[in-house]
C-alpha cells in the first residue's frame, strides 16, 4: 500500500493558502508601501519644482531636468542595448551539442537552472546595466550642454591651431563618449564569455578546441572594437597634452606641452594610432581565419609599443636631450604658457612698474598734505569690529552681526556696513512656533564711516531700531534672505510674525512679499512636510489662507540653485539700493580645459587669515585654468528675488550657458545706475589672480625658469595663523593711474620667496565708475635695497620699546590687544604703513580702537589719532583748509600788494553762505537729518567755490603798462 501520509511522527500537515482577509490586507500593505515610495520619490522632484516656479527660473529646472532625463534614457538604452545584444547573440552561437566532459556535465546544472529564467535574466542584466550607464550619464549633463551650445573663443591654441573652445567644450564630450565605448564593450566582453562559457562555446578542461569558430569570431569582433576605441584614445590624447597638468619646476600646476610632450609623446601617440588600428584589423580578420595566432601577436606588440614609444623612449629624451639643456629645450613652451595663462585668468593687461620705494622729496609738509590726498586710510577694520556692531547695535539677543563685516562707498566715502540679521539662537524660548513662524526675520541696516571713530567706538551713519541716518528710514529694513538665515520660516498665514520690538513694546507684522511656495493645498504640505522632515507641516493650525514657505534663503544658496553652472563667490555683501536692501554676489565662469594655461586649486588660492569654511570659495570644478567675473547677481534681502547680470560681455562660458538657459541672465545694460555704484572688484578673483601673479608677473621664458623672480603673498602679520594676508578694499591714488581723485581698490603686497622683505605691491581698480575699472597695477619694489615688508613692519611696531611700553600697559589687567589690518599705501616714492590698534577689555565686550600705528621711512608712531601719528612720522601738521592769504591780518605797515579781498562784495556774501551752510549742517547731524545734512554740504561746496573764484580774480596779476 503506498504510503498516505502516516507513520510514526503522524499525518502531514497540509499548508494551507492564506485566507483571502490576509491576501487582502497583504496586497493593501503592498500597494500602500509602493505608492509611500513614490510619493517619497515624488515629493523631492515637486518641491524642487515648485520652488523654482517661485523665484522665476522654472527654465533653468525643467532645461536641466529633460536634459538629464534624455542622457539617461539614451546611454541606458544603449548600454542596456549593446550588453543584451551580445547576451542574446552568444546564446544564439551556442553549439548544438556539449563535449561528454566532466566540466560540460558540472555546467549541465547550471544551464537547466537558468533555462526557466533565461528571458527574465537576460531583461534583468540589461535593466541593471543600463540604469547604472544611464545615471552616470545623466551625470553629464553640463558637458552635454556645453557641447551643443558651445561658443568659438577666437583664440586658438599654439600646437594644433583649434580654436579653444575644442578643448573646453568638445574634448570632454569626446572623452566621455569614448569612456561609455569602454565600458559597453568591456561588459560586453565579460557577459559574452559567461554566456559562452555556460553553453560550451569556451571550454577550459575538455578535450578538443578551446573555443568553438562561432565563440571565436564573437570575441574577436568585440576585442577589435576594444582595440579600435584604444586608437581614438590615443588620437585623443594628443590634443590632450595641451590641457595635460604634469610636476615641472617652473610651476606646481603645470599645464600645456613641453619639449619632451611634443617631440617625443606627441609621435609616440601618432605611432599607437597607427598601430592600434593594425592590430583592430586583425581582430576583425578572425572571422574568415579563425585563428587567435595573428590578433594575439598584434595585441602583444601594441602593448610593447606603448611600453617603448610610449614610456621609455620620452624618458630617454627628458634625460639625455631635455634635462642637460632645459631652459634653452624648454624656454618655448614656457612662453607658450606663460602668455596662456596670464590670457586665461585675466592677467594679461597688468601693469608693472619699478617704484623707488624712497621718499623723492624731503619737504616734510609736501609729505604730510600728501598723506591725506592719497588715500582714505581706513581705521574701521571691518574684521574687528564685529563685536562692537553687536555690543552697540544688536539691541536684541535674536538679532546678530556676521564675524565679519562689508566695505562699500556712500556719498564718496569708504563705509562698514552690516545687517542686523536674526540670529535663531538667540530666541528666547526655541520651539517650532518660535523657531518657525514667529521669529522670520532681521531688521535694518548698521553703517559706519570707516575713516573715523567716536572715543574709539564706530562712528555710525546708520544705526538703531528701527534703522536711521544717512539711508533714513523710507526704506524696506526686514531681512527675511540673508548669509545668517539658514533655517526655513513659514509666513504670511494666520500667526503673526514678530516685526522688532522697542519701548512701546513688541511690533507685529505678516509677510506680505510674493517669495517662497505656497502651502495651500494639502499635497504641498505634505511633500514639504517629507522633504523637511516635519509632520507638523501637515497638520498645524498655525499655517492656512496665504500661508508661505521660505528656504533656500542664504545669497549664495539662492544663485547657485538658479545658476548651476556658476561659481560663486564667499563674499556676498549688503547693499541699499533704490529703497531696498540687496544682496551683490559676485559670480565666476570657470573651466579647467583652456590649452596651456597652468591650472590652481580655487580653495586654497581664496583662503586666508579671514576665509573659513563658509566664506572660502569651492568650485564645481574644484582645479580650474580659467576664470572670469562674468556675472554680478542681487538677491533682494526681502522677498528673495534673484537678478543675474551679464557683466562680461566677451566671455565665451557665459555666452554657452547663456544659450543653454535663454532668458536667464539679463544684459550688462540692465544694470540699474543706483546699483551700479555699488559694484566691486571680486575678492576671490583677486586672490587667484595675486596667487597666479607671483610667478607669472614674469614675461620672459628664462627668468620664469630660473625662479629668481619669484614672489610669495605674505603671512598675515596681525595674526599668529601663519595664513596668508587678506587683500584690502580702500580709496587710494595709485601711481600712474588716469584718475585724478582716489579711487576705490583691492590691494596686496607680495615678498620674495622666504624673505620677508617688500617685493612689490598690487593694486586693482575696484570702481566700475571709473574707465580703469579692472586694472591690475603692480610697483616693482628695487631688490637691491627693499623696503621692509608687513612682517617686518609689524616686527618694528612691536620692537620699539616706547611702542612696547605703551602696548604693555594698554594690556594692564585682563585687556587684550587686537591689531587692525596693516594697510599700505604708495606715496611720493616711499610706502606708508597704517595699522589701527584695538584694546578689548576684560569688562567692555568689544574692542576700542585706542592707538594708530604709522610708519613712513625710518620714522615710525605710535599715536591716539591717525592725524597726530602722521604728524609725528612728518615732522609737519596737518594741512588746514587753505584760506586767501588775504583774508589773513598783516603786519603793521606791511601790505600785501593787493586790496584785501575779505572786503569784497562778493567775497563777503560767499563766505556768509559757507558759513551758513555749516551752521545747517551741525544741525541736520545732531537731528538726524541726513537729507538736510546732505543739501547743506553742497550750498558748502558750492559757496567756497565762489568765493575762491572770486579771490582768483581780484588778485590775479595786472598787465604790464
């Protein structure tokens, strides 16, 4: 009797089916984690969305969106394509029958398990390769775009005479492209001899051929695409000498071609080339021979080749030919990259005169009056006094000051501004309502002359709550956008918003800008609920009619969101303008394939004893060769709104992505004139710049090579960081410049190469107001006799022992000194060195300033007041305003040979105005009036002009007879 399910351990139990409650509730889970997948997947890609539909640039997403999508679907297509491809075929080429071998009867398992699945295997493989192939190429999508739209530089490179524009926009595309060759027919190579290797068509340990003729042909097809694809990669690599970066003494960042390059790498490729495709021909010819023998031989010399023509033979000539006599075999291809790299980063036009670095005149009083026309030497360091905007101006804990803070030009004068923005730890109760809904925003701008202080404290034009002075107050002051404002508010709906508070009281207030995303139906709240990780989001009675989301909302996260293809500078600042407080950001273009331009790593040219993590500059492309200041962007710091500006109009990046992303950027006209006056030299590209520019200061081949010429930028000396000095935005008169006034510029110094002595200073014209806007001056100090440099200067301040005197005791107690930035200036020959000296002490919380440091020559200060350290160091007081020598009482009996022309009508009635117009003005100061204050200095001006005008008259010579 058969067996029926009995025996000792009883009947089987029978394993039922789930009942269809369980079904149910297993597919209802199912489908409810599949569609919570989705909306996770769904929710990333409709905030984005809906916040670029917010700022106006739903362009720039759905331009890049469709292009990643068309990249990923058309390289995961023919990845998926070209390996199913060759699975199927190498099926399809099977022999009819297996070899009788332990080795065939051991894969017999194999092949019977994957029989039932072979369809759904071969989908599968081609699915997971081509979602791979597909997202790395969706990874291009600014090499596609830059490809397609590329613009011709009309410049081209020395070597092969393309135009540049081959090597930053077509190359990489070409690189890519044979990349993703590479890859599709090594992975097809590989799930071709598994599939051959499964079904008998490669045999390892059986009896007979190792390869069936059909296996053979196959292979060899793909291995000569291999090998063809090899060739084009050696035809590249030519042009690729041009962008190749290698070590060479005469620059850590080496880029372009040298001897050895181009007259042993450059014919060794071409040989390859040829070789290359030798050897592909005789991969194809095994489909009518059938043999390995030939293809085999082939391959193995193209590897020896390239181990001898590619490898030893450039070694052989670097040794024998180039190193015995380098700079005569290099000197070409270093003025090759010389004149490259001064072009590509925008140096070429600097301007380097030698500077006696003396004093040309001994007429003290000359010396004094010329060291208050030369420039406005600013005390104000807007690195230090941060503490004393907070301490003087915070006027709430939820407010706050950056660490550091801005310098621009209002009214002619060099100011310090800051915004009072809100500082989220300093809210007195954190939760979410607070956090969230309340506490949203800043309030007014903080200013400061920075030429002057008041008992050592800011000078400020602008100050308290809500913000008064030489803005006024007609001005939108909340800060809603700012470099502090990191963390997301929701605004405008039923809870009120905590505008400021004063005396009376706290201030309410309800967004009522058009920025952000609405949160108006409930599929916004819950995607943003998702993408902030927020559930309340969902739920809260706090958001509801006109409720708005804000995020995105630091300056450089907003243009870097609108703007991808852009590198932003780590220096936004603040601006009012026409009304509004705006946010300038400077913007670079930058690529790393401009032919022989040497390249530099854009995080450690930016950095200084200043930058941070937050501030330095980091590029998409972190090395870069060339880089232009091609757009200035505002963000408005109340309703976020992003405005980018075409500011170099010659620039082929921009002119690529401005075609790429129509209608993105505005034209350089567009520029309103009230901003305008705002604009400013960029400090990162002046970093870059004065980096570059301590090595290629240098035109002639020879010199490069030698390295005598060499600079360094100094350390700063006011810090023990050992970090680089920061350069200085001040107005100044720079030797040889068009303008006769000062003018608004970006300084350095440099020292030579481990020496502390002045080497040379550089100057950029920071005013793009002026026709030399852009203008990079350097004086060349003389190496026979150098000036000291800020290192030894600093040295000498601290050595003087009255100056160590009075330094110990301004550290009497627990006061610390902090030492202000050592500005130096050109004049009359000579180099006059400023630094304003800080006392913070242990009760005060910010620092004072309390001493100026001066010195000119071998004469040094160490004063209360800048004017008395200049007094000091020239031997000569300061210049009064000068008066008509007729005006002045004469000696009895001494006549001046001219009618005293006080006595004049018009002479008279002018000076009354003048004085008048002073009187106003100490008015309008002390009430605030800044408008009145502003009128009355221009009846000032405009009365002693007359009156000077009329003085000329009277005491211009008579003529003779």
């Amino acid at each position: 009797m058969p067996d029926r399910g009995g025996g000792p351990s009883g009947p089987r139990m029978r394993v039922g089916r789930p009942s269809r409650r369980a079904r149910t509730l297993l597919l209802t889970l199912g489908v409810l984690a599949v569609l919570a997948m989705a909306f996770i997947m769904f929710a990333g890609f409709w905030t984005d969305w809906l916040w670029f539909r917010s700022v106006k640039y739903s362009s720039v997403f759905t331009t890049t969106l469709w292009t990643k999508i068309g990249l990923f679907a058309v390289f995961g297509l023919l990845m998926a394509g070209a390996v199913g491809l060759n699975v199927w075929l190498a099926y399809r080429l099977r022999p009819p029958l297996s070899a009788m071998s332990m080795e065939q009867q051991s894969l017999d398992r194999y092949r019977m398990s994957v029989a039932p699945y072979r369809k759904w295997l071969l989908l599968g493989i081609a699915a997971v390769v081509g979602l791979i192939a597909g997202a790395s190429a969706a990874g291009q999508w600014k090499t596609w775009l830059m490809y397609v739209n590329g613009v011709p530089f009309g410049k081209k490179d020395p070597q092969f005479h393309l135009d540049v524009s081959f090597y930053t926009f077509d190359l990489p595309w070409y690189r890519f492209l044979l990349g993703f060759g590479f890859a599709a027919v090594v992975l097809s190579v590989i799930a071709a001899v598994v599939v051959h290797y499964l079904y008998g068509g490669l045999r390892v340990t059986s009896p007979g051929a190792r390869a069936t003729a059909a296996a053979t042909g196959h292979l060899s097809v793909l291995l000569g695409l291999f090998v063809t694809l090899k060739a084009v990669a050696y035809w590249l690599d030519r042009y690729g000498l041009a962008v190749k970066s290698s070590d060479f003494k005469a620059s850590d960042n080496w880029t372009g071609l040298r001897y050895v390059d181009a007259n042993a790498y450059l014919p060794a490729k071409t040989i390859l080339v040829a070789i290359a495709a030798i050897c592909a021909v005789l991969f194809f010819a095994t489909l009518w021979r059938r043999t390995w023998q030939l293809p085999v031989i082939g391959f193995g010399l193209m590897v020896l080749s390239a181990i001898l023509i590619g490898g030893l033979y450039p070694a052989i000539v670097q040794k024998f030919q180039v190193q015995p006599n380098e700079q005569a075999k290099e000197s070409p291809y270093v003025e090759k990259n010389i004149k490259a790299t001064r072009d590509a980063y925008g140096i070429d036009g600097t301007e380097v005169k030698d500077y006696p670095a003396v004093p040309q005149t001994d007429d003290r009083t000359k010396l004094r009056a010329a060291a208050d026309t030369t420039a406005s030497l600013r005390l104000l360091d807007p690195n230090i006094v941060s503490p004393a905007f907070q301490q003087l101006q915070q006027v709430k804990g939820y407010y706050g000051f950056p660490s550091t803070l801005a310098v621009d030009r209002y009214n002619g004068q060099d100011t310090v501004i800051g915004l009072r923005e809100l500082n989220i730890g300093g809210i007195p109760k954190n939760n979410w309502i607070n956090d969230h809904f309340k506490y949203t925003h800043g309030y007014g701008v903080v200013a400061a002359k920075g030429t002057t202080v008041k008992d050592g404290a800011p000078d400020f034009t602008q100050s308290d709550l809500p913000s008064k002075g030489m803005f006024g107050t007609d001005f939108e002051q909340r800060i809603y956008y700012g470099e502090q404002t990191k963390q997301y508010s929701i605004v405008g709906g039923p809870q009120k918003e905590l505008d400021y508070s004063d005396d009376k009281g706290e201030k309410e207030t309800s967004y009522k800008g058009d920025s952000g995303v609405n949160l108006d139906n409930p599929v916004n709240r819950a995607a943003y609920a998702l993408a902030f990780s927020e559930p309340q989001i969902l739920y809260s009675g706090a958001i509801g009619d006109g409720s708005r989301i804000l995020y995105n909302r630091t300056p450089k996260d907003r243009v870097e969101a609108v703007a991808p293809w852009l590198t932003i500078d780590g220096a936004p600042y603040p601006a009012v303008v026409d009304g509004r407080i705006k946010w300038i950001v400077d913007a670079y273009t930058t690529t790393n394939g401009y032919p022989y331009a040497s390249r530099t790593t854009l995080g450690q040219s930016t950095a200084d004893s200043l930058t941070n993590n937050q501030r330095a500059v980091v590029a998409q492309e972190n090395r870069v060769n060339y880089i232009r200041n091609s757009v200035k962007a505002t963000v408005d710091a109340y309703d976020g709104t992003v405005n980018l500006y075409q500011w170099d109009t010659q620039d082929p990046v921009l002119k690529t992505w401005m075609k790429a992303f129509p209608g993105t950027v505005k034209a350089k006209s567009e520029i309103p004139k009230p901003l305008m006056e705002h604009l400013r030299y960029p400090q990162d590209l002046f970093k870059v710049q004065r980096e570059l520019l301590t090595r290629y200061h240098v035109t002639d081949p020879q010199t490069f090579l030698s390295g005598s010429e060499a600079w360094a930028v100094p350390d700063d000396p006011t810090t023990k960081a050992g970090t680089a000095v920061p350069p200085y935005y001040l107005s100044m008169k720079m030797p040889g410049q068009r303008e006769k006034d000062q003018v608004f510029s970006l300084t350095t110094t440099f020292t030579p190469n481990e020496r502390p002595n002045l080497s040379a200073f550089m100057a950029v014209n920071a005013d793009p107001g002026t026709p030399d806007y852009g203008k990079i001056r350097i004086l060349k100090m003389p190496t026979s006799k150098p000036p000291d440099g800020p290192g030894q200067v600093q040295s000498k301040f601290q050595s003087e022992p009255k100056i160590a005197e009075s330094i110990r005791l301004l550290r009497g107690g627990d006061s610390e000194i902090e030492y202000g930035n050592l500005l130096a200036v050109p004049m009359d020959g000579g180099m006059l060195y400023v630094e304003p000296v800080y006392v913070r002490s242990s009760t005060l919380k910010y620092p004072l300033l309390r001493k100026v440091l001066v010195t000119y020559g071998n004469q040094t200060a160490f004063e209360d007041t800048l004017e008395k350290a200049l007094n000091v160091v020239f031997g000569a007081e300061a210049p009064t305003t000068p008066v008509p020598p007729e005006t002045q009482p004469t000696k009895p009996g001494e006549s001046t040979g001219n009618p005293p022309t006080a006595q004049d009508p018009t002479v008279k009635a002018a000076l009354a105005d003048a004085q008048k117009a002073v009187e106003e003005a100490d008015k309008a100061m002390k009430a605030g009036d800044w408008t009145a204050y502003g009128k009355a200095q221009s009846d000032l001006q405009a009365a002693l002009k007359r009156a000077i005008d009329a003085e000329a008259k009277l005491t211009a010579p008579k003529p003779a007879g």
